[in-house]
C-alpha cells in the first residue's frame, strides 16, 4: 500500500512539473469550484449541452455530474450559460491599466482577458512595462500587441518620411526585442499619423519580424471611408502585407464609415473571403455600435497638418494661411463623419462642460462655426469625440460573418467621469442581449466563439477560451434571458445587467455583479509557437 501512494505521490509530482492534468473520477474527489446545473456554451461553437464543471488549481479538471463531489465552493447556476471567459481582442487599455489595474469596466462585461497596444500605439518598453504591471496585481488577465508607431517613433519622430536602410533595421531590431519580451503580435494604426507616413513596403519588413515569432499583424486600416486610398484598397493593402510577410492578419473593428462607403461592407466580406480561399490568414473583429470614438486630432485634422507633432500642428494653425487651408480640410472630414451634429465630445480635461455636447451646440454656445470651435478645442488641449457615421444594415452584415470577432475598442476608465463611448461598458453584453436574444443575428453558440476561443486563438492563448478539460478556468457565467448592456451614449458609465459570476485563472473575481476583490489576474506573455516551420 506504502508502495503504491509512494508512486502516486510521484506520478502526480511529475504531472504538475509538466503541466499535465488528471482527470477526476471519483465521488471523494475535491474542487475548489463547482459549477452546477448550467447549460454549457463551450467557445467552438458546438451546441450547448447541460454539465458540471469542476475547477481545480486555477483549470478545468472536470465536466460531467458533479452533484457528489467535495468543492470550497459550489455555485448552482440553473438556467445560466456557463461560458469561457470572453477576449477582447481589440482594445486600448494598456494607457490606463496602471491606474485602473482592476479593469472594472471589462470585468463586469464578462471579459477575462484584454489585449493592449491597437492601432499602432502601445506601451513600451514592452519587458519593463509587463514586469511592473506583474508587480502591480490585475483583476483581469492582460497581453500585449507592440504599436508600429511606437516602435517608428522610437527611431525617427513624426517625420513623415520613409526610414532609412539603418533606420528600418533599427526598427526591426526593436519589433524582435518587443517580441522576445512577450508581446504577442505588432499592431499598426495606418490612419494615423505617424503609422500614416509609413508605406506599405515598411510595414511589410515589421511584420515579417513578429512573423517569425509567431505574432500576428493586428490593422487599423490606412482608410475606412475614403480618405485618402479608399476602404476596399484598404484592406486589400492589409490582405498583402499578411501575404507577403506569412503572418496572420486581424483587421481592427472593421466597418464602413461615412456615407460614401455605405453598402461596401459586401465588397470588403468578398475580400477576405477570397483572400482565406488562396491560403491568407485573415480575420477581423467590431464593436457592435455605429458610432465611433478615437481623438478629434486624428478624426479631422490632415495628416500633413500633425507631421512634427503636437506643437508643429498648433503652430500651423497660428499662420492664417495654412490655418484656411487645414480649415477647408478639416470640414471635409466633419462632413464624412456626419456633420457637426454628429461630432460629440466624449473627454476634454480642459473644459469638461463641453463634454457630451456636439460641435455645433459648442459652436451655438460660444458663438463660432464648429470648426473653429474644434481648433480651439485642438490649441487647448486633446479631445476624443464620438460620431455617429455607419449603416446599421452594414453592421448587421459584419457581424454575421464566420470571419468576424467581437472587440470593443474601448479602454479603461473612471466611473462617472466624462462621457466616453458607452462600448467601454456594453460592448460584450450588448451582442448578447440585442444581437443574439432580441433580433437571432447570432446563434448564442456563435456569439460566443467570436467572443472566446478564436480570439484567444488569434494572439496564441492555446490554454484559454474553451470550457474543456484541462484548459485555464477562465469563466463566465450570464443569464441568456436578461444579459444586456445598460450604458448610452447619453448616460455611458452604467454597468451591464446579466453577467452573474467572473471566474479568472480559477478565482472568483465577480459573484452576483459584485466584485469580490479579487486580483486573479495575470500578465499573459507570448506562447511559443507549436512550429517554427514557417516560411519566412
């Protein structure tokens, strides 16, 4: 008997040394967790079944009927859907995560996991800056995506121009350093400046280096009206950088913006349809709003008017001259957005009573056309808008592809201050509620794979985003009848209603709606890929 518990000790020593999972049989086995009595959406998409989930050291140990078996803590959640936790694969956390370390407004979504560092702008040192926030403690789970604009900035500035033979190896070297000390893939913000100075080519050369680490190339498109080069070469421009650099490509939250582009969602589905067909890996995610948000700068004002920077831009608005020619520009840009009317401050610290009214309410109050209302605003300081300028037929279409992702676009924030998009609080909640119960655009199961395992898939968490034996306890757990977004444009700093329980890395993080306090978070660093066999 002495020999044989002497063998089990061992056997099980060497299990956990290899990261190897046991499966529990017996009615005397023990959970920290039980899930009883949900119906079980797993992440594949896979109809969902009814079964019990046992959860042991941070993973799934056991599904099946566990109605006997010993637990810390048994949750009875009949007439729930137990779900893995939902990945947010697009967002702009890492600015604000060390002030906001809990991710509250994520947590309470059901989301476990948030990657940082969209649109070509991250955090960085990418090592140093993933080190403190270990030290830190998170409530949720948080990866990381290395900005292109960021890396480009390191090197030469805002100077809009292509980089030099040493200048472009400089780059490289700083994308294989980012790479090696965990992030998981290298973003590009094309649209804005200084992503916008760089061509194609450029790119093409970054993205072969987070290539070869087995990163993917997440895309804020170079135009997602028409701009400059138009919504469809757009994203032809993102399909050929994925082929010529054999990386996987996530085009961020996809859509056709301002009313000459209306009804282009089927042209730009086509694209990646056929682009998958000849072998291109390429998906994309979108919120689910037609409204967008990002910085008045970056909505209205040309690019050539921000190459220098901040301080070049303001001394350009000082010389008449150049001020009427960026003036003429910029009402082009408010017209695609849909007015003035249209155009909402969402933040502006310098004058926070501005926020939540439109450009031409400011302009009415202060007795200026709106676009001059929008340079006083850009000579006091930044602001971030929200414009309402997509099709909701659009939308629709979007999201009903098999190729889509559900992403939120959001960050981190104060509750109750400003008036930011009310996807920082819904986005999750949202397509479930209204999506899946209310208007059948989605299958629950459906909703919940674009939510779950192929996001986790995309940036390399192969141990994430399933509810399976063995896999990280990652877990969410809502009521399909009443799951719903609560946040509006007009009141956004509302949690959502429906989101039962939050289980991350095994710990229970949210009962009943309720933070526990909890910090089971963790800094997610780049997993090796399964094959180095890739063509480079």
């Amino acid at each position: 008997m002495k020999l044989l518990l002497r063998r089990f000790i061992i056997f099980s020593l060497a299990s956990f040394a290899f990261g190897l999972v046991i499966p529990m049989t017996s009615a005397q086995d023990f959970y920290n967790i039980v899930i009883e009595g949900g119906r079980i959406v797993d992440g594949t998409g896979n109809p969902w079944y009814y079964g019990d989930v046992g959860i042991q050291n941070g993973r799934i140990t056991k599904i099946g009927d566990l109605k006997e078996a010993g637990t810390g803590k048994r949750l009875n959640v009949a007439n729930r859907v137990v779900a893995p936790g939902f990945v947010d694969i697009h967002n702009h956390t890492d600015t604000d995560i060390e002030k906001f370390p809990l991710a509250q407004n994520y947590m309470q979504q059901g989301v476990t996991t948030i990657v940082g560092g969209n649109c070509g702008d991250s955090i960085y040192p990418v090592g140093e800056k993933l080190a403190a926030l270990e030290r830190l403690g998170l409530g949720i789970n948080f990866t990381l995506l290395v900005g292109q604009a960021t890396i480009r900035k390191q090197v030469i500035g805002m100077a809009d121009r292509a980089p030099t033979a040493d200048e472009l190896k400089k780059m490289k070297r700083l994308v294989a350093k980012a790479m090696e000390e965990g992030a998981v893939g290298i973003s590009t913000g094309l649209y804005y400046a200084p992503g916008s100075y760089s061509k194609t080519d450029e790119v093409i050369e970054l993205a072969k280096v987070a290539a070869q680490y087995g990163g993917i190339y997440a895309s804020h498109i170079r135009d997602e009206s028409d701009y400059s080069i138009g919504l469809v070469a757009a994203v032809k421009e993102a399909i050929e950088i994925g082929e010529k650099a054999n990386i996987p490509v996530e085009i961020a939250h996809l859509k056709a913006l301002g009313k000459p582009v209306w009804g282009k969602s089927v042209e730009i589905l086509n694209l990646v349809k056929q682009a998958r067909a000849r072998g291109v890996d390429v998906t994309f995610d979108q919120y689910p709003y037609v409204a967008s948000e990002t910085s008045l700068m970056g909505s209205i004002v040309p690019r050539w008017a921000v190459a220098g920077g901040e301080a070049k831009m303001k001394e350009r608005f000082l010389d008449p001259p150049t001020k009427e020619k960026i003036k003429k520009e910029m009402l082009v840009s408010i017209d695609k957005r849909g007015g003035p009317e249209k155009l909402f401050i969402a933040t502006f610290r310098p004058d926070t009573n501005l926020e939540g009214k439109n450009l031409a309410e400011i302009g009415k109050i202060k007795g200026k056309e709106p676009v001059d209302v929008a340079i006083d605003i850009l000579l006091a300081g930044e602001a971030d808008i929200v414009s309402f300028n997509m099709l909701e037929e659009d939308l629709i279409r979007i999201m009903r592809s098999s190729f889509g992702l559900v992403a939120s676009d959001g960050s981190l924030v104060e509750f109750g201050k400003g008036v930011p998009h009310p996807r920082y609080y819904g986005t999750f909640p949202r397509v479930l509620g209204k999506y899946v119960r209310e208007e059948g655009v989605l299958s629950l199961e459906e909703a919940v794979r674009k939510m779950s395992s192929t996001p986790a898939n995309r940036v390399g968490l192969r141990d994430r985003g399933l509810i399976r034996e063995g896999m990280i306890a990652d877990i969410t757990v809502f009521n399909p009848a009443t799951v719903m977004d609560q946040a509006t444009f007009e009141k956004p700093h509302q949690y959502p209603i429906g989101i039962d329980y939050v289980i991350v890395n095994g710990q229970l993080a949210l009962s009943k709606g309720e933070w526990t306090g909890v910090r089971a978070g963790k800094v997610l660093y780049r997993q090796k890929p399964f094959s180095s066999s890739k063509k480079q």
